[in-house]
C-alpha cells in the first residue's frame, strides 16, 4: 500500500509517516510535485500550527490536484488542520480559504474557564456507520492539540466534548478527517490509520 | 471528558537511562528505547526524555537516541536539555520528537520560544521552569523566582511573570518544576502550581516532590495542574503508570483508561 503525504511546510511530518511505515504502507512524501498526487492511491494531508499555512496548498497547485484525486474516489484523510482544510475555512485565518468539501467552517473554542488550547487525551462518542473508526469502542482516548475546531453536523463521524461538543472525525464517503493525532493516540490511533489503509470504495467491493 | 496526564520522564546521560539523586551517584537503568515503549505499554500518557549531559559532543549520541526511541513509539514524546537554537530543535524534531523542552536558553534569548513556534507550531514548544520560593519575600508564591544551571542560580525573573510572557511569545506548555518539593518526596508545590496554572492558558506540567499517589490527586485538584511527572514514584512503591492511574481514578481523577 502507497501513501501519499502531502507537506505543506506546516509543521513536522516524521511521527505521520512513522506511524504509517509501522503499519506496513509505503510513504511517498511531495511538496508541490502534482504528478504524484495525479497517481496516488491513497493521500495524508497532515498538518499542525496556524490554518494561513494551507494557503501554500493553492500557491503549488495542490488544492486543485487534491480536488481531483477526491473526485476520483481516491481516499483522503486530512489530520488536525488538515482535517479543517476540508471546510470553507476557519476563523483562525478568515482570508484563507479551505477546500470547502464540507460547507461549514471552523472556529475557535469560545470563551470559557477551560484553557485553550485543548491539549491531551480525550474520548470519542463514534457515529455507529463510520468506516475509520470501526472498532474503537466507547472510552477509548485519543490525543488532541488544538484552539480550533469543526461543527457537528450531519458529516460528523465522531463526537468530542470540550468547553462544547465539536467534530473530532468527519467522514463522507471517501474524504475523512480527524481532529487529533492518530499518529500519537497509542493503539487506539494506530487502528483508526489501519482501518483508513484498508478502505475500500464501496462500489468496486 | 478531557484527562489528566500522567507523563513519564527518562533521564539520558551518554545514550543510557540514568538514575541518581541531584545528577550525582548515577546508576544505569537502561536502555531508552526499551524503557519509553515500556511506560508507553504501561499506561503513561506522553513520554519526556530529558539529556542531563547536554554538551555539544553529546549532541550526535542524543540524537540517535531521539531516533531510536521515536520509532515505535505512538504517544506523544517530548525532548530536552541542551536545546539551544531553533536548529538544534530542527534535528530533534527530525529525529522524531513531537515537543522539544527548552528551558536556560529560552531565559537567555527568549525570542528562541517565537522561533521554535512559529516553525513548528506552539503546541511542540514547552517551557520548562526550575522555580525556588523565595521565603524572604513578601508573597513567597507570587515572589518565586526562575532559577537556571540545575537549580543553582537566579535568573533574575518571577515565575508566573516568565510563564505569562512564554506563553505570549507562542509556548505551547509549561512544565514548572519546584526546586523546593524536587527530592524531597513530600509533595507537589500546590500553591505555585496553581498561581501559574491560574496566569496562563496553556497547560501545566507539574514536577518536583511526587512520593506517593494523594500528591498526584492533590496537584490535580488544588494544584490545578493539566499533568504531572512521574520519574522517582516508579522507583518507590507504585509499579507503573497504569497502577498510578488506577489509583487516582479510584480518587475521582479523571485519566485515562484502560490504558
């Protein structure tokens, strides 16, 4: 199995492909190349730090080849801010437009006596259809780090609760996101990334 | 519901886990690699891997050890002592680090803590803070002053003054550690890890003074701490962090389990 992680100069991309190369797939990393996103079977957009650094996915071209590639049926998970990518955009970097595959946008936690940023371990409540997270059972954790976050809607594949309930995974047919980092949520991240390897369109059995 | 950390903190000195009391009488416990992936299997939230040599002619020997120790492990691992630049962070982070700990140099050039930041983001930088009450002063917790060199000088700054303006230049955590409590075994610093966790945002790390789990209850509850390192309580009684989430789960503490 080839992956295709996309980098996007946002961050750093080692414990991604770490965990990806554990599970046995093949890692091919691109930056701008839009051939490799042409041929991709699979692709990772992952991301941390500020929404404005997307903004380097139009300057390349990207934006457009991972359109297609979507349109394609090519399975798609975007982490973190690559999951909020997916949206219209988010109020981090309001001139920023997203990919606007889901029509919402994202937004900072409101105020609240909780700090924020949300940082460490916390608990998924999985819509029961969703192909990524198959298998993780309630009270399982997952690792989160951010200040922004998606809406629950009816694309939500999995619902967290902090300072309010928001979107910590969405799902629809073969564009998946996923709020945290399944890269460094132990067993339980390490399933989800397998089960987002083995995702088959449902068409073509 | 959100759950409070249980981090475990791995002391290397020249590529071996070391023990010891105040850096001196080190005894080797191991490998690193080894002992990381056994907390993580045990239950511990993140792994700290701190280089108590932190010289330039360790820098290589770290460095295979980051990357050794990152390979197979899938929780969160954070790196520090010697960090001195946002390219020695770099290599750290290449090596498969997710959080570097920066702690005398940030004191010394704070503008380190916006560089590292803003290249890979807040949440991979934590500020470590060696804090010491100061007893003579009117208000010994809001007085308490930053201490650099393992504790051993002033750096001429108030703790919850330099946590504020940490977190303001872009630092994603703070792991305050209480010069005090450090050895004693009596107990977290409550009351100044309150006052910090109180002034900022971001979360803290409490350490210095673990020696039995009420200290771990009492730093989450009155202490307001988001975490805490264990390092020594694995030594003395309490086998492991599942054990010690057990325990506090036990006291109402919300952790996270199984594990």
């Amino acid at each position: 199995m080839r992956i295709t992680v996309i980098d996007y100069k946002a961050g750093n991309l080692t414990s991604v492909l770490k965990a990806l190369r554990h599970l046995g797939a093949e890692t091919v990393v691109t930056d701008g190349d839009l051939a490799l996103v042409e041929v991709a079977e699979r692709l990772v957009l992952p991301g941390v730090g500020h929404f404005a650094a997307t903004e380097r996915l139009d300057a390349t071209g990207l934006t457009s080849a991972i359109r297609a590639a979507i349109a394609r049926g090519v399975p798609f998970l975007g982490i973190c801010v690559g999951m909020q990518w997916l949206y219209a955009g988010s109020s981090e970097a309001p001139a920023q437009p997203g990919l606007g595959y889901f029509t919402e946008s994202c937004a900072r936690f409101s105020e609240s006596p909780e700090k924020v940023p949300h940082v460490g371990w916390n608990s998924l409540e999985v819509r029961k259809d969703s192909r990524l997270l198959a298998g993780v059972e309630p009270g399982e954790y997952v690792y989160f780090t951010h200040s922004y976050k998606a809406p629950v809607t009816a694309d939500t594949a999995a619902v967290t609760h902090y300072i309010e309930p928001f979107a910590s995974a969405v799902e629809r047919g073969n564009v998946m996101g996923v709020q945290f980092h399944p890269e460094k949520s132990g067993a339980t991240g390490l399933k989800i990334l397998h089960n987002f390897l083995s995702w088959k369109s449902k068409e073509t059995k | 519901m959100i759950t409070k950390r249980i981090i475990a903190c791995l002391d290397v000195h020249g590529g071996r886990v070391v023990k010891g009391v105040q850096f001196v009488d080190l005894i080797d416990a191991g490998d690193p690699a080894t002992q990381a992936a056994r907390h993580a299997r045990e239950g511990a939230d993140e792994i700290v891997l701190l280089d108590i040599t932190a010289t330039h002619e360790g820098r290589q020997t770290l460095l295979e050890t980051v990357r050794r120790t990152a390979l197979e492990l899938f929780v969160p691992f954070c790196v520090g002592g010697g960090i001195r630049s946002a390219k020695d962070a770099a290599q750290v982070f290449e090596a498969g680090a997710d959080k570097v700990s920066v702690n005398s140099a940030a004191l010394a050039h704070p503008t380190l803590i916006d560089a590292i930041g803003r290249s890979f983001g807040a949440q991979a930088v934590v500020v470590a803070i060696d804090a010491r009450r100061d007893p003579e002063a009117a208000d010994p917790v809001r007085d308490a002053q930053v201490f650099v060199q393992g504790g051993r000088k002033p750096a001429g700054r108030r703790v919850v003054e330099w946590a504020r303006e940490a977190e303001g230049r872009g630092a994603g955590e703070i792991l305050l550690t209480s010069m005090n409590a450090d050895g004693t075994r009596a107990g977290f610093d409550c009351e100044l890890t309150a006052a910090v966790s109180e002034a900022v945002n971001i979360p803290v790390i409490a350490s210095g003074g673990a020696g039995t789990v009420a200290h771990f209850v009492d730093v989450f509850g009155r202490g307001r701490a988001d975490a805490a390192l264990a390092a020594s309580i694995f030594h003395f009684g309490v086998s492991s962090a599942r054990s010690l989430k057990e325990e506090l789960a036990k006291a109402g503490v919300s952790v996270r389990l199984p594990c």
